[in-house]
C-alpha cells in the first residue's frame, strides 16, 4: 500500500479519513460543492446586478425567504 504524503492541513486530514475512497461520501461532497457554488453564483448575480433580495423576490414574485434560502449553501 502507498503512503500518502505527510499533511497538517486540516481539511486534507479530515478529507484523507472520512471522504477518500469511500464512493458514498464522494457523490455527497461533490453534491455539496455544487449546491456551494449554485448558492455563490446566485448571490453574485443578484449583487453584481445591484439588486437587495427584497428586489429580485419582488421581481420574481417569490418571497425573501425563498431568495435567501437559494443563496444558502446549507440549503
């Protein structure tokens, strides 16, 4: 078995012992990153178009709940 290169990087650490090789947590981290980077690019746009999220529900006919909760990674 290859030895992985010594690390004091936390998330490597926790990457290396919970997510690595475990297809499972795999799919849900890759999920998770998309789900961040949706989340990021909506916020963007809305800010880069100058737009408070009471503007853009207004615009879209959604409430500011909806509009807060898309732009949440945790969502």
């Amino acid at each position: 078995m290859m030895r992985s290169k010594k690390t004091t990087d936390a998330v490597e650490i926790l990457h290396r012992r919970y997510v690595a090789g475990d297809p499972e947590m795999e799919a849900l981290l890759k999920t998770e990153r998309i789900n961040a980077e949706i989340a990021a690019q909506l916020y963007h746009l809305r800010t880069a178009s100058g737009l408070s999220q009471q503007e853009l529900a207004d615009q879209t006919g959604m409430p500011v709940s909806v509009i807060d909760s898309l732009e949440n990674a945790d969502y």
